[in-house]
C-alpha cells in the first residue's frame, strides 16, 4: 500500500513519533461493509467507542450514520458532545452505581442494564416511565483471549440466563418496561455459529418480555491482523440472522429492530502507531530493535499476547532479519519476539499496524512517559491533528504538592 506509507511518512515527519495515525477511509469501508452485509433487515449499529474515543473519530462515525454504544458517563457525555442524539447512544456499563444509571437516564439515553439488584431498584424507583434493555449472559464461551470472553459462566457480565424466572419477577412487581435484550459473547468471534446460538436464546428470552422493540447480539467481529488471518464472515451472518428474524417475528407478532455494537471491527485496521528506532542491539541470543515508545502506548502484545504486523517504512525492501521489537519502558516490553522484518537501522521509522482499537485508548503516562499525538488521515488525504503529544506539564497537571520546604539545617 504505497499510497498510505507515503502518508504515514509524511505524517511523522510533520507530527514526530511516537503518533498513532487513523486512515478514515478505513473506517467508512468497514461501517460500509456492515451496512451492506445487514441490509436485508432493519438493523442499527451503535459503535463501541470504548475502542477508540477522541472526538474527532466520533464524529467521523456520527456522520456514517452510527450511533454510539458507551459504557462509562463520560464515554456518553464525549458522545453528545460529539453530535449524537440521545435517542442514538446506549449506555451498557457495568458494576455502576444506581446514581450513574439515573445521570444516564437524566441525559436521555438507552440504558442497558446487567444487574438485577439495579433493575429491581429501577423499576421500583421509576416503574414502566423509563424502557430500559436487559443485558443478559448467555453462557457461551468464545472469542479470542480468554480476558476479551464476555459470555462465559464465570464472566461478570449480564444476568445469566438461568435467572430468567428471577428477573421475569421484577419487571412484574415493579413494573418496568422492557424494550429491548442484549448479549455480548466476547471479542474476535470468527464462527458466525456464535451468534446465532445467542440469537436463538435471545429468542427464546424473548417471548417472555411483550413490549420489545430490539434484540441485541452486542459484537465481537473479528479483523485479520496478519496475512492469512480469518475474519468474521458478516455477510453470511448478515443473510442468516434476518432469516432468523423474519422467521421468528412471525412467532411474536410484530418486527423487531436488530442491534450491533461494533467497535475493533470500525477502526482496528485503521490505526497505525509509527515509532523510531532508538537502538539495536545485538545479545548473545537475540538481536533487539529498541523503539521511542512501549507498552504504555500499545498494550495490547503484552496484555492479550496480541500480533499486531510491523512494516519498515524507511527499508520495506530490505534483506530480512530476525528481531525481538521491545520498547523503552522498564519493565519487560516486548511487541513481537523474533520477528523477519526488513533490516532495521537505528532511527528507521516502524508502523504498527492494526493499532486503531485500544491502543491510544488504554495507554498511560507509566516510567512518566507521555503518551503521543493522534493524527487523522483525511478521505480527501489531508493529515489532521487531532491530539497534542502530552507534555512534561501535563504529567504535573492535577497534582497538588503538599511537602513544605525543608528548613535550613543549622551549620
């Protein structure tokens, strides 16, 4: 892909490095391609944007036409400033206070609630006044590292499905309006059995709540990130799952909206975190490429044991070497363990790819490092900054220093 090298280039010689660049393109193509794989059912996707928040990301999506799925007041507060509608933002946190359940509902938005100590309270506090969506935990175990599994017996997640009886008591004795249900299995789902299988016991938890509007399989899509890599067939899932529903909205008497929340799926393979090489170092094992960033930047390889592919954008045609890439920060930081790559020279300039999902979004100031600039690169090939590289101010910012000086000792 010449074209975005070149950009990539380009956009760390005006921005520096460490930066995480976001190709806009990217993400229009993948919410396209859900668009077009869903369409023969009336379906409505809500991005995660717990993947990647800043503000001018969201407000690319809002004008795709998305909504927004949040899981912390904040996540919703950046959403309406962004340009969401209330009535397009779903808010499913989880292990919340009540008190942020009624901030939520006070903004307006979708409430997705997983617990049923909440809901009882919901319901006795504001009875049917308020429709909310039950977020239920359907026992399935899938997904790619066991850390991104949401369905499983063991998981925190939602109102298990054994517990139905329990939960069909609430809403009778409080009266709470039910429009909708939720399931989320987990990340990187490549068998699309897997969301049939939830969409089966939704169904079935479905006929047990009269006044639904939606049923809502969450996501969990998975993206290549290596040549070869499988991804989520969707527009075989797309061609089932409204079979599925107009079979089964003959059963329930009216027509039912479809819910997704999106979210590695829209800007995974959109993002690229470029970084300089610093040192390489030869051991008596291992040739180390040392670069300007580390794990507080990228977490995902030492957190999930994630692959994330490595282009040399200064030598792409280079002889091959293997290298263990690591990164500056004191502890072991390891982004791929003898890896081929293209001859790597002090200062050559690396791009991580697939670094759009949960990479800025989980990074830290940790060994008092800043975290980089994001750039977006535009659909008409203009490089926007969207963030300012932390500086050294920013780390003192909040901080209240509290030591009085130290008097002068007598001589």
């Amino acid at each position: 892909m010449p074209n975005i090298n070149n950009s990539l280039r380009a956009a760390a010689d005006q921005f520096g490095t460490p930066l995480y660049v976001y190709d806009a393109t990217i993400i229009t193509r993948q919410y396209n391609k859900l668009k077009s794989a869903f369409s023969g059912h009336k379906t409505r996707f809500f991005y995660a944007c717990k993947a990647l928040s800043n503000v001018a990301i969201l407000r690319h999506i809002h004008g795709l036409g998305s909504g927004l799925d949040c899981v912390s007041i904040n996540e919703v507060r950046l959403g309406l400033h962004a340009g969401f509608l209330p009535e397009n933002i779903l808010f499913t946190p989880n292990s919340v206070t009540f008190e942020e359940l009624v901030e939520a509902k006070e903004l307006g938005v979708n409430l997705n609630i997983d617990n049923i100590s909440l809901l009882e309270r919901f319901g006795a506090t504001f009875g049917g006044s308020y429709p909310v969506c039950v977020r239920l935990n359907p026992h399935i175990e899938a997904g790619g590292n066991y850390k991104i599994q949401t369905g499983h017996i063991d998981s925190k997640f939602g109102i298990s499905i054994h517990q139905l009886r329990h939960l069909e008591r609430v809403v009778k004795g409080t009266g709470l309006h039910v429009k909708g249900l939720h399931m989320h299995t987990g990340s990187e789902i490549k068998d699309v059995g897997v969301f049939l299988r939830s969409l089966e016991i939704l169904f079935d938890a479905a006929g047990r709540f009269p006044e639904l509007d939606f049923l809502d399989l969450g996501s969990g899509f998975k993206v290549p990130y290596k040549p070869g890599d499988p991804e989520t067939d969707v527009a075989t899932l797309g061609q089932q799952v409204a079979q599925a529903f107009q079979t089964f909205e003959k059963e329930y008497g009216r027509p039912l909206e479809c819910w997704f929340e999106p979210g590695k799926y829209l800007v995974s393979e959109s993002g690229y975190l470029l970084v300089n090489v610093a040192v390489v170092k030869q051991t008596t094992a291992t040739v180390f490429a040392g670069v300007n960033s580390g794990f507080n930047h990228l977490i995902r390889p030492m957190f999930y044991d994630s692959y994330h592919h490595i282009s040399n954008l200064t030598n792409p045609k280079g002889s091959e070497r293997l290298y263990t890439v690591v990164g500056n920060i004191c502890e072991t930081d390891t982004f791929a363990w003898d890896r081929l790559l293209p001859e790597i020279h002090e200062n050559d300039l690396l791009a991580f790819h697939n670094a759009g999902a949960y990479g800025f979004e989980m990074s830290s100031s940790f060994n008092s490092r800043t975290r980089p600039a994001e750039v977006l690169l535009q659909e008409d090939g203009e490089l926007r900054l969207i963030r300012k590289r932390q500086t050294f101010e920013d780390l003192l910012a909040g901080q209240v220093d509290v030591v009085a000086e130290v008097p002068a000792q007598p001589a």
